[in-house]
C-alpha cells in the first residue's frame, strides 16, 4: 500500500500523485510498505514524527526547492508522471540513514536538551569512557547526518553518514573547553541539575532531569533516483542562502 503526505502550498502536486498511484492519504490506520512526502525536509520530519508508521515503510521525498536533504527527487526534475512509474516500478535506489532513541522519542537529526528558563543547563554527559561536565545554554547529541542540520549552528563537524558515531555539541557553552566531539554509537547519558527540556527534530518534547540517547533500532530508508552524492548535498546546503 501506498500511502501519500503533501505540504498544504503543493496540493496540486501531491493530488495529482495520489491519483497516479492509487495512494491513500496518510493516516497510519493501516502500515504503508511506500509513504510518499510532498514538500521540504521540515515536511518530512513533521510526518516521521506526527505518525510513527512512516519510519517502518519505504520513504519517497518529492521535494521542493533546492536544498532538501533527504531528497528522493526534485520537483521539475523529471515529470510527475515518471516519477510515479518509478515508484510504481520500485525502479530506485535505496539509502538508509541512523536514527538515536531518546526514550520517549526517536531522531533522524538530533536530540536537544535546553534549559526551560533563562538560567544555563548545569549538566553531566558520560558515554564508555567519556565524562565530562559543564554549563551551556544546551546540549545537541546527533546522528551522522544529523551534523548537517541544528548542529552546525554550534560549529560541530560534518561527518559522513556512513560513518557509525555520534556527534555530541554545546549551544552556547559557557565552560570554555566544552568543543564538538565525535564519539562511538555507544550509549550516552544526559544528567542535569534542573529539569531540562528534551525534543527530537525539534518535536516531542519532554522535561527530565536524566535521558539516554543510544543507537536506534530502526532506520530512515529513502528511495533515491539516481545516485546519492552526499557530499554534494552537504556543500549545497553549506552553500545556500
């Protein structure tokens, strides 16, 4: 089954590819083998999150504009109607992407924890071997791709998606020597002094004092037409305006 998810100023769009594959709206009253998402990243995340079914079906991102990451394909970059004999024929590739579980929440991006006052987050973060302490206006724990996004604010890395690590950074940091830091997909422990406010990809947010983040067991899995040119990708995003 084949279900379909379309930014509200792409309507025209994503009725029109609902028609061609016999799509049904997005609902997650029945689990999609192929969800379809009309729009930008930010549409995409939206869906990951608001219905938990779209993670365990293969995803296909038509998007608009030019620096969509996730991008299954560009709108105007082959027409709507080869672009649903494609999903229609399984005729692409597949790439597949971590995600980090925060307990309550699972992140394609980045888990977050701030401060929820003007006070800065007194915090703890040990992971194998790793402990160290300090205060920051918050702190960001990301997935590989993940280091594209919020993260770089924070002057973090880019890492590779390919690569299995964590990306651990500080906003704001107020403890000079808090730096970015790579780290394994090993278990990372979160202890704060206040309650402190807990999303992923910016949604799902919950106040605690004390969060894991570990690997996740599931993963983003994204149809691509063509080759995935990450590198490409992440100087385009680097580049835009």
């Amino acid at each position: 089954m084949i279900a379909l998810l379309y930014r509200e100023d792409l309507k025209d769009v994503g009725i029109r590819l609902m028609r061609m594959l016999n799509a049904e709206e997005l609902s997650c009253s029945r689990q999609p083998d192929i969800t379809v998402i009309v729009g930008g990243d930010g549409t995409l995340l939206n869906a990951l999150h608001r219905y938990p079914c779209v993670v365990d079906s293969l995803v296909v991102h038509v998007g608009s504009g030019n620096v969509n990451f996730y991008r299954s394909v560009r709108i105007g970059e082959m027409p709507l109607e080869e672009i649903a004999e494609r999903i229609s024929a399984e005729d692409f590739n597949v790439v597949e992407f971590s995600t980090i579980d925060a307990g309550h929440c699972l992140a394609v991006n980045e888990v977050v924890a701030r401060s929820i006052d003007r006070r800065l987050l007194a915090f703890k973060i040990s992971s194998g071997s790793l402990s160290l302490s300090g205060r920051a206006d918050g702190v960001i724990i990301s997935t590989p791709q993940g280091s594209t996004g919020y993260i770089l604010s924070t002057f973090g890395p880019v890492v590779d998606y390919r690569i299995p690590a964590f990306v651990i950074s500080f906003i704001a940091p107020y403890t000079l020597y808090l730096r970015p830091l790579v780290v394994p997909q090993e278990p990372v422990l979160v202890e704060t002094l206040q309650d402190a406010e807990i999303s992923c990809d910016g949604y799902d947010e919950r106040r605690s004092r004390r969060f894991v983040v570990k690997l996740g067991k599931r993963k983003l899995r994204l149809a691509v037409f063509g080759e995935y040119d990450y590198h490409k990708r992440v100087l385009n995003r680097l580049l835009a305006q």
